[in-house]
C-alpha cells in the first residue's frame, strides 16, 4: 500500500512538471536606440542603473491587463531586453535627456530594432585633455542641434562638469565617479557657451589614486573622464553626457 502511495505521488508530481514546462517562453525582444535626429548619432545616457533612462513596455493584446516591463538603457544610447513575447506593446521612455516624446506603439516580432529620434537639450563632447601633477584639464565643447538662436524654449546651460572614474562607468551619481570639476555657467550666456570650447579642471584626489591603484594597474594604467553639460528647462535640471575618454597615468 505504501508502495503504491509514493508512487501515486510521484505521478501527480510528474504531471504538474510537465504541466508547468508547458508554459510559453518569450520568443522576442527588443533592440532599440536613441539618435539625435538632426545628426542620427546615438544619444550618451547615464550608467544603466536606476537614475539612467528608463524604458516602460507595456503589451496591449496579452489575455489580460499585463504588467509594465521596465529595463534601462545602456551608457551608449541603446536599450535591450531579449525577452519579450511577441506582441503589441506601447513604449514610454522616462528620466530621459531630450526634450519630452509621446508614448509610442511597438510591434515585437523576434528580435526587433527600434529607433527612437529625439531631440537632446544639449551635446557635449572633450576637444583635448591632459593630466599633469593629478591636475585634469579639458577643453569642453558644448552644441544644439535644435535652431535655439530663434526659439531658445526657455532652456539655460547652467553648468559644465567633468568626472573622473577608476572604471569606464561614469556619471553624476557618487557611486559612478570619484570627482567632480565644475564650471559655474550660470552668469554666463549660452551663446557664449556655445561660440567654443570652455576649459574644465579637476584635482585628482591622491587618496583615491593610492586607493585603486592596483584596480588601475590592472587597467593598464587608465583612468577614464566624461563630460557633462547641465541644461535648466522648465525648472528642472538634465543632464547630457559625452563619450567617455582614457586617460594615462604614472603610478
């Protein structure tokens, strides 16, 4: 009888396995980009973490309400998730560094490109650097793409920052940079700022430099820079990124 019992279970067991087995797995995704419309060049986001930008999918002919897929895009403007289910969805990105876009439909069919064409408050790029006497100098070179001589949308640059980093991760959150150097713009005009390059400085903190050493050893004796440019709109402050650069240095 006992025999027959803990057989019995094991039937009812293996029945539910194959049961739960039988579930459909995701057979889509997405691979999507951020471009600048006016130049189609990929738009810099933070480190993917919870302060970059965020994309919410949501599908719309799922048997019931779906719950929204969040996921967050990489530092180079592209955004990820390969596994999605085919299907109808609609797209919001949020904590974006671009002017506001509507919600989008998206259609999942297999691995899907998307491009999203927006338009950044700002670009920011470094023209040159240099490292003497754990002392950073950059010259910062800040555009628009959007005709801002005649519609400024009430934007205003307030400030130019560098960051440094051990790792190539870099943003303005303390856990993704190990210093700051700042350039106030806020008495400045933004057609002045925009005429040509500004000289940003940062002091190398010795500390950390003895700190990470070995991490920076491993790198091959780099360390990594990234620009910023602040933009005010609509009493918020955003923030738009540059590529990010290496540096040498003598340990």
């Amino acid at each position: 009888m006992k025999l027959k019992y803990t057989m019995l279970v094991c039937c009812i067991l293996s029945l539910t396995a194959c049961s739960l087995d039988n579930y459909d797995t995701p057979d889509g995704g997405i691979n999507g980009s951020v471009v600048d419309v006016a130049t189609g060049e990929l738009v810099p986001q933070p480190v993917n973490a919870t302060t970059g930008m965020r994309v919410r999918l949501t599908q719309q002919d799922w048997k019931v309400e779906a719950e929204s897929q969040l996921f967050y895009a990489q530092e180079n403007g592209q955004f990820i998730n390969g596994q999605l289910f085919n299907g109808e969805y609609t797209m919001v990105l949020e904590q974006t560094n671009f002017f506001p876009v509507e919600e989008q439909s998206v259609t999942i069919n297999g691995q899907t490109n998307v491009i999203v064409e927006v338009v950044p408050y700002a670009n920011v790029s470094i023209a040159n650097i240099s490292l003497k006497d754990l002392i950073i100098n950059a010259d910062v070179i800040v555009g628009r793409t959007w005709n801002w001589q005649t519609d400024s949308k009430d934007c205003k640059i307030t400030a130019i920052k560098l960051y440094w980093n051990v790792s190539n991760h870099i943003d303005r959150d303390a856990g993704h940079n190990l210093g700051t150097g700042n350039l106030n713009c806020s008495t400045m005009s933004d057609a002045d700022i925009l005429s040509g390059g500004q000289q940003v400085s940062m002091e190398i903190n010795s500390a950390n430099i003895n700190k990470y050493a070995h991490f920076i050893k491993a790198n091959g004796n780099k360390i990594y820079v990234r620009a910023v440019v602040v933009t005010k709109y609509a009493g918020t402050e955003y923030y738009n990124y540059s590529n990010i650069q290496e540096l040498n240095i003598e340990l």
